[in-house]
C-alpha cells in the first residue's frame, strides 16, 4: 500500500497530520516490519493522534485501549459475563431433568453435564477486551495502546506475550492466535521508565513539540478560519511560553484550543490585554500563568529586543522583543 516514507507523509497529511521524516520513516517501519512503535513524548504532542490518523489512512478500524493504574488482564483482555451465565444456569437447572432423563449410571449422567458445561464455557459468554478484540478482529485493525506509562509495571509484562507472539491464553478456551497481526502503537508521557523488555520488541519514537513552522502549520490546517497573521503572533507566543520553566509546558492541542478561543473573540490582533485574559487556556496551573504574566509585562515595559532565557535552538522561531502586539 505505501512504498516509500514519503507515501506514508502524503497519506497523513491528507487525513490532517502533519509529520515529520523521522514520523513517517517509523510509521512506515512498523507497517512493513510488523514490529510495534513505541511513540514517547510530552503529553498533547500529537501521540495518540498519529495513531488515529494512520487507522484513517489505512481504511482500517482503530481499537483503543487506554491504560490507566491497576489496569488487569481481564479489563483489557476478556471478561465472562456473568449476568448471561446466571440466566444459563437457571434453565440449566430447569432442563437438568431432561437432560439425565434415561442416564443408566452415574457416570453418563456427569459426561451429560460436562458437555453442558463446554457450553457453559464458551464464547458465548466471553466479552471481549481491546487486546482480544484486536486478536480475533476478521479485518486487520491498528491497535492503540494509550499511555502505557500509566498502568502498572505488572500489566507491562503481560503485554510482552501479546507483543511477541500477537496470542493470547484463555484457560477455559486454549491459545487464541491473531487472524491478522494488527499494527500496534503504544503512547507513552514518559511519567515513569518502561522496562528494557517492552522496549526490545518496539521501534522507538519521541515526538517533540514542534518547530515554529511546523506548529504555524498545524494551526493553519487544524484552524483556517483564523486570521494568518494572528496564527502567527499566537504560535510565536506558544512557542515563547515553552522557553520560560514552567510546571506545564502547553503542548499542541492547547495551541490549537487557544487558535479556536482567539476566532471565537473575535480577536484581531493579540495585544497584550487579549493575551493576558487567554493565557489560562494555554496554562493549566496558577503559577505558570502569573510568570508567563511577569515575563510578559517585563518584556514590554522594558521594550528589549533580547530573546527569553531558554535552550538556542535553531529550529525554533522566536519573536524577540514585545509579547502581543500593543
């Protein structure tokens, strides 16, 4: 289906993600390798995304397991309905006459209700998770699972199986084998180190907030109702934000939600006043938001053309001088 990365790029693309060499070029590996990506990075960078845009590109159904602390086998595996099995019990109680009915010796009657209880155990009764369903899907399926950072060490090691063989064990129904190996992306926020296991059978990914174009790009697509030269003041401003050491860094997606709030006042320009009244939705904790203040004010009192103390990185586009445009 894709030959080159660049088919990979064009594909996402034309589902509205922008990706880099480095994006595409895994993406493509993990298809062709049948290998899962392992795609680390700040959280609302475009992780989860990817993996939805390239289930779009590929025609194929996106299964979504989102992990969490004390995620267990059975809510991402499978569970037995219960409530079913109950109501079988019930009428099996109620046919258990005709069922021993003509039984010559103790042993017939208990094959009798063996055969019953293959019944009892069957898939029927079973309710399948995101990882089973990703298993024994008839279609191939991208399979997403979402900050694996976030569950606990023990479930990690139980994904190994899954990620090694792409099978699964059901003590009551034997080894469940994949129909079609589905292409698997793990998301990770980096909160906590994954174990060298899990990292051996991923490629590897870190996606990085964007460069100043590549984010003024993502804006333009996401956004183009916006004015271009106010899509470009609010990158430039993003991009200043995530110079200063903040306890939250706003990532993409809160770009994105600023661009949308900006449309949504009806603003034209971003002075200082239409800056300062916004700047909770890009800061999510008060003291990131009173030293973005500062730094804001500080910079357009004193009307310095230095650039905000941070890493100098060419990539990044800075706008110097004033925050806003006053």
């Amino acid at each position: 289906m894709f030959n080159t990365t660049e088919d990979v790029k064009n594909a996402l693309a034309q589902h509205n993600y922008i990706a880099n060499d480095e994006i595409a070029t895994v993406t493509f590996l993990a298809e062709k390798l049948g290998k899962p990506a392992l795609v680390e990075g700040p959280a609302g960078v475009g992780k989860t995304e990817l993996a939805k845009s390239w289930a779009r590109a590929t025609g194929r159904t996106l299964i979504r397991l989102q992990c969490y602390e004390g995620l267990d086998e059975s809510k991402a595996l499978y569970e037995w309905e219960y409530a079913k099995q109950m109501l079988y019990t019930q009428l099996l109680r109620d046919k258990l006459q005709t069922i021993l009915a003509g039984a010559n010796s103790l042993t017939e009657a208990a094959d009798r209700l063996a055969n019953e209880e293959d019944v009892f155990f069957s898939e029927r009764f079973l309710l399948p998770r995101p990882l089973l369903k990703a298993i024994t899907s008839p279609d191939p399926v991208v399979l997403l699972i979402d900050e694996i950072d976030r569950a606990d060490a023990e479930f990690e090691a139980f994904l190994l199986e899954v990620l090694s063989d792409f099978q699964v064990t059901v003590p009551e129904l034997g080894t469940i084998t994949a129909v079609h190996q589905p292409v698997v992306m793990l998301t990770s926020n980096n909160t906590r180190e994954l174990s060298e296991a899990l990292k051996r059978r991923c490629l590897y990914l870190f996606v990085d907030y964007p460069t100043y174009d590549a984010e003024l790009a993502v804006v333009r697509l996401k956004v183009p109702e916006l004015d271009k030269k106010l899509a470009a003041q609010a990158v430039q401003t993003v991009q200043r934000l995530r110079e200063l050491d903040l306890k939250k860094s706003p990532s993409v997606s809160e770009t994105l939600d600023w661009a949308k709030a900006l449309m949504m006042l009806n603003a034209d320009n971003l002075d200082q006043d239409t800056l300062e009244n916004t700047l909770t939705v890009l800061l999510k904790h008060e003291s990131d938001v009173q030293k973005a203040k500062r730094e804001i004010r500080r910079n357009n009192s004193s009307g310095s053309n230095s650039n905000p103390p941070g890493r100098d990185d060419p990539n990044r586009r800075r706008s110097g001088g004033r925050w806003g445009n006053n």
